[in-house]
C-alpha cells in the first residue's frame, strides 16, 4: 500500500501530550477567571456564510479569511470573535438580557504567510459586554480587574496594564486643530517607545505637517514623564469631547484598587489608540515588563456600535481579546512553563501480578469511583517495562497487585518518585495516591520569577 | 448603511446562553470521565491537508468533505477525529508512550444534505486506545466501563450497551462455508429489529442465496432468545478465527462486573457488525431502551491497523465514539435536560445603592476572591429593572449595598427564589450564596426516569 506522508500543516499547532496539559490549564484557569466576573460561555461555529463574515469589511482580514464554497453556499472561517459575537446579539437581541457578558474562548483562521510564532489556527479568549443602547462605564472600569485576576492567577507577576480613552485622545487633536491629521498623528504616537521623542518629533513635522509648537504639545502630553491628572486637567474645559473623555478616564483609575488591581499593576498611558475606527472610549493594553518585544498580550476597549453592519439597534460595550495560542507559544519559548506540575493521563498505574486479572479490574474500579486517574496495565510484557511505562509518562504511582497482597486484601504502593514501596489495605492507598497526587497539582500554570 | 440580514447557516448549532451552559456541562462530565481511565487530551487542527484526510479513501465521507484551496495548498476540514489521530500518532510515533492512550472532544464538518436533527458541524467525543504492535484484550474488556460510566455520570439511567466480536461472526461465516457472502449476510441481518426475522430469513434464502438450512443456522445463531455461552460452544472448535473471537468474546464478558457494568446495562448480540472493513475484535454499540430510533450513541471497537495509509508501523487500538451534538440534540428534543440546574450566568447581583459605588465594588471583588461568580450592576435603570434583569438570568441572589449597610458593614441578601431578604456581615453573606448555589448546582445534566 502506497503510503502518504503524515503532517500537519504549518501554521498550526499540534502539541504532544505533556504540552497539551499545559494548555488546557491554561484554557481552564481563564474559563474559571472569566466565569467568576458573570461571563457565560459562548460557541458559536467555526464556518459562517461569507456575506456575514464580510458585512463589517476590513481589507486586510478579507484577505486573510478562508473563503470556500460548498454546493451553492459561499462560505468561510471566522476571523475572529467579534464578528460572530455581532451576528449572535443582532439575530438573538430578543432573547437576550442585556447586558449581556459572554465570554468564548475558541479557534479563529487566519491565513497569513507562516513564520515562526505565527499561527494561522489559533485560540482567542474573549469577554465582552454588551449595553442595549447604553453601557455605564463602570463595566469600562471593572475590565483591568479582569486582565489582572486572569494573568495573576495564570501565575504572571511582571506585566502592566496600560489604560488609556480614546476621546482624550480625539478631544487633545480637536483643541489642538488638528482633528483632520489625528490618524497619521497617532501612528507616529504609537512607535513612541520603540523609535524615541526626537524621531517621532520629527515624523510629526516632516511626515505628518505639525506645527513645531504643536509637536511639543502632542510630546509633552503623551510624555509618561508628567502625572496623567495633570496633563488632563491643563486642557479641561476647552473640547466636550476631551472634558467626557477625561471624566471616564478618571473613573476608570479611581475603581481601579476597589476592583483589586494594585497601584504598581496599570497605569494611564495617553499613547494607547488601539486602532482607528473601532473604539470610542476606553482602550487596553497589557505588556509583560520582561517581554516588550511580544507586544501587547491583551488588548481591547469600548465600542460604540457592535452590530451596526447587521441591525439598527445600537449596541454598545466592551471588551478585550487574549491570544491564547502566541501567548502559550510566546511562554513556552521563555521557559514560563511550570514543568513541575503533573502532565501524566493518569495519577497510577495498576499493574496486575496474577493470571486472572480480576482483582485488579475490580481495585482500578474501586480507585476510579474514589476519583483517581487510574490505567491497568494489561500488555504483556516485562516487570521492568511496565515500570518504565509509567516513568516515562510521569505517573507518580504504580499498584501491584500479586496473590499474596490480593489474600490480605492489601496492595503494594510504589511512589516513582521517591521509589519507596509500602503495603495498604485499599482505603490507605486510595487516600495515600490523592493527598500525593494534590501535592503534585499545586501551583500556578506559569511560572514568573 | 445597508445591513446584511444576520443568520447561522443550518446544519449547525448555535444555542442560546442556558443551552449552552447546558451543553458544556456533558463536556465537562465527559472530561471527567474520560481522564479518570487515564486518557490524555488531544486537540488537533481543523484543517488538515487534503492528500492527509483523503489518504483512507471512503466514498462517502469524501464527497461530504469540506475541501478547499487557500494559496497553493488543497486543504480540507477534518470529518472525523479518528483520522487525525491516525496521522499524529504516525507522526510522533516515536515521542509517544504506548499503550498510548488519548481523548479528544472536538467539532468535525460533513456537509451532508442538511434536516432536522442532522448537523454539519458537531461534536465528537473520542477515546482510542492504540497499542505499538499489539494490544491486550484487556483493553477491548475495559470500554464498556467507560461507556457505563460515561452515560451513568450524566444521569443516564435506561440504555444498554451490546458486544460483539467481529472474529466470532467471521469465523461464523467460514464455518458455514459462507465468507464470500458475508457482507451481505450481515446488512441483511442488520435489519433483523427492524423487520423481524421472517423477513430476514426471506433476503438471505432470496437476495444472498444462502440454502434455506444456512439462513436457519444463521437466524438461530443471532436469535436473542439463546444463551450467547451455548451458542458459541455449539461451533467451537470448527474454525480458529471463531475459537479466538469466542475466547475473547468471552473474556470481555467475564470482566464486565469487574469493570463495574451492572448486568442489566450490557448484553452480547451476536448481530452487531459496526462496517465491514475496519472493525477487526470487540465491536460496541449503545441503545436508549426507550428511544431505539435514535440508533446507537456510543459506538465503537476493535481495529488492528489504524494508520496503514500513513506508516508501515503495526497500530492496533480500540475507541469509541459518541456524537455529542447529535445527542444532545436528541435529550432536549425528548425532554431529558435537567433545567432545575443553574444556568445563570452569575451567582450573584451586586446592586449598589450609592452614588459612589467604590463599597459595592470592593464588596464584589470580596466575593470574587471567595469563588462566588459575580455580577456589579452598574447601569442606570429603575430599581425594578435591576431585579428583573437578574430573574431573567435566572441569577439566584440580589445584593443591596446602601449608606445605612455600609455604615453597619453589612449587606442586604436578597434570595430570588424565596423573596426572602436579610441583613448580613460581608462573611456570612459569602458563605449563605456559596451553599445556596451548591445546593442549586446538584444533580445531573440528565433527568432519566
């Protein structure tokens, strides 16, 4: 028979199994973070009718997409969350109660040329909130405690949330008269950090036609130098667009601590525009201190208009996005991984030692009912090589079970790690392998000196 | 701006909030299961190359396959997860530990004519087994365990798995000097509770042109009304194909009870044949009691070349299949959701009953830390608008936080489904939700009488 070479394709993950434990955990720990704020879990499918995925039309995404037909239908893989999330609330508005908090960690498509960390398969993991018609700001102001519950109990120390509103950002260029230049201003704003002051000092007159004195002004304001509350106050009163801005930013900060996110966490940081259209209020970014190079690890903001592509109604609201599958990635390449923590399929391993294997079927049972993660080993092969089994995936215990034990209703415990061996009645083993097995499984996905 | 009318192509499910809460609790149960007989999670790509998913070549899942180009690359989406498993484990043959034991619950795409009740998107929840070379029939006794704890966990209560062997039919077949005839022989006793056996016995003595004393032999050999013993001792000894398949026939019995399966929930049926081609040993299928059109919802068995189309490596397994999307489909259809489980997306509604709303915060964030799932309701709406939005989520308590509680250091519990309301310190409010919300998480995903 004719053989095809087995592959998988480039661009998309496949882990081995010790990894994909990692994984998991991590898909978990967020679930439970974004669960504990009130979010219900959404899915919705991978594959939408075309015109649905191209409503909102964006040129670069449009590219991307996976765009296929089958019989009559024109069809094609979801980008992202949002877009789905937008068709969802447009054709379901009747049966929802708003706001309506949804989170869905799920696989989006993108076919972008592949390299090295970048994926055309991967996980976002997204919350959003979504007014019905208005959205109070509050539901602005609890999003950093969300960023920073998820990441901390992720296990990461070392990262900063940067919060900034985009209506400071528009009231600043409309007090300054420059409303007109404020997308090409923002651009050379945003490599502030990467290129320095003086570059983009000069970008902003040479490249964007700013005045020399206007340049100033943008630098000073967007400078990390002077305190964000005073910056704000110099040009109060003067934009309703800035003065609004300005008030929610406010807001935003002031909830910050009640919410559980401590001083050295965030900070305002007036450079943050999140792109040009989408956002109108809040934006969010999350950098890991160590890491800059990675860029932001979360990111999101307010949105005026979710759906306006599919429906009238305004639907207002929130959110932010993690890649899930770059930041796993991104972890595993820096060695954030906590190794220590059990990847095995099972907690132990029964090896039989008789002919009939009933009495260990029925022991294996019995470990499973108690909740152990439990395999019989029933291959013919070596002692040793059933040992070695277990070794090699990391289970932490192995069972013997021979007629003498079986006699005593006992069973003989091996701890691998350790490779002390002891006899138990079954109700000792049991509790033995779980109070072993907690230890094993304390600590945090990642780890972050 | 012109809308695109938004919509979700049929043949795929999109639920609604509590559905899904639904849904993901089999998941979850699923989960549990599969790792407590110490299976590893696998998650592998959507898309795979298409000479990858056409390598088996099948007719009939070719032609439903979603298959597409994307730059120079003929690509296609997965429709099943045993094919990919087939490709990883070829792969990575020499990084995995065998026995290699794995899950994987995922979506896979056939784009079949859709109806009501057949999807083109759903779930699949896989077990396999896969052994490097050989495969101890330990494993093949084991997976009607798993099938019984499986449904069991989820409160399925009526249903029925049946064993085969596919050496025992076979062999059967060869004793009778039939083996040519032997697929059609087995489509045509398929039908056997369908059409009862007179009309089998007029398809095997017309279509099949078997003798009429053959068609008896065959009729009585699959009849339930015999002990499966007596009839596998009534050809013993006659072929050796049928020796081997009635030995581990046999033995997958006789460690049911040890593998904890209660004799009412198992029974051989020597008609069971799962296709002609790939099942080789033990063959399962899973019947509702009271829903026998439903066919079987959890299938499987024995396989001894998993991977031929990709490796010269010998890869023996044994899986099962259940199809998740289906069959929850058919449990809400026929009533068997258990819709007195929290669907909620929150345990509890934070009102705050001040302008500053920093305390009511703060108090969230407290319950947050203790695992209650919290909602702060922040928006502007008349008081009994904050109360409708949390019984319309089904949220089962209201927490009120005004001056004069603030000033005591308490709050206002309010419970949704009694009216009951009552003051409380921030500690006992915690631990009143947290075993008020236990006692409504109780029970199992299935209501089966």
């Amino acid at each position: 028979m004719e053989k095809v070479k087995p592959r998988t394709l480039s661009g998309f993950m496949e882990l081995l199994p010790a990894r994909q434990v990692q994984f998991d955990r991590m898909v978990d720990s967020l679930r439970e973070t974004y669960s504990l704020y009130g979010f219900t879990a959404l899915d919705t499918p991978v594959i939408e009718a075309s015109e649905i995925l191209l409503a909102k039309g964006s040129g670069e995404t449009d590219k991307q997409m996976y765009r296929f037909t089958k019989g009559d239908a024109d069809l094609a893989l979801r980008f992202d969350l949002t877009v789905p999330l937008a068709k969802y609330v447009a054709m379901h508005a009747g049966e929802l109660t708003f706001p309506f908090r949804r989170y869905q960690i799920g696989k989006v498509y993108r076919g972008e040329r592949a390299q090295r960390g970048r994926f055309r398969e991967f996980y976002q993991a997204d919350i959003d909130v979504i007014g019905d018609g208005a959205l109070d700001i509050s539901n602005e102001a609890e999003i950093p405690g969300i960023i920073y519950r998820s990441f901390t109990r992720l296990g990461l120390k070392r990262f900063c949330i940067r919060v900034n509103n985009r209506k400071v950002l528009s009231g600043f260029f409309e007090i300054l008269g420059l409303s007109e230049k404020a997308g090409d201003i923002m651009r050379a704003v945003d490599r502030l950090d990467k290129v320095g002051p003086d570059t983009v000092r000069d970008i902003l007159t040479q490249d964007c036609a700013v005045s020399s004195s206007d340049a100033g002004h943008i630098l000073d304001f967007i400078s990390p130098a002077a305190a964000t509350e005073e910056k704000l106050a110099a040009y109060r009163g003067k934009s309703g667009l800035f003065d609004t801005g300005a008030e929610e930013l406010t807001t935003v900060l002031r909830y910050m601590s009640a919410f559980g996110v401590p001083h050295e966490a965030y900070r305002a940081d007036l450079t943050i525009a999140r792109g040009l259209d989408y956002y109108t209020g809040t934006v969010y970014e999350t950098t890991m201190l160590d890491h800059p190079e990675i860029g932001s690890i979360c990111s999101g903001g307010r949105y005026d208009d979710l759906a306006g592509y599919y429906t009238d109604k305004k639907l207002p609201g929130v959110g932010i996005s993690i890649g899930l599958t770059r930041l796993f990635y991104v972890l595993g390449e820096q060695g954030y991984l906590n190794d220590s923590l059990l990847t095995a399929p099972a907690d132990a391993l029964v090896i039989p030692m008789t002919d009939d294997i009933g009495p260990a079927v029925s022991l294996t049972t019995l470990m499973r009912d108690a909740g152990i993660r439990t395999q019989l080993y029933g291959e013919n092969k070596k002692f040793k090589a059933k040992i070695a089994y277990a070794s090699k995936l990391g289970i932490p215990y192995a069972v013997f079970l021979g007629e003498d034990e079986i006699a005593a209703g006992k069973a003989a415990l091996k701890d691998l790690n350790t490779g002390t061996q002891e006899l138990f009645d079954y109700e000792e083993l049991i509790s033995r392998i779980k109070s072993g097995v907690l230890s094993l499984s304390q600590g945090p996905v990642i780890i972050d000196k």
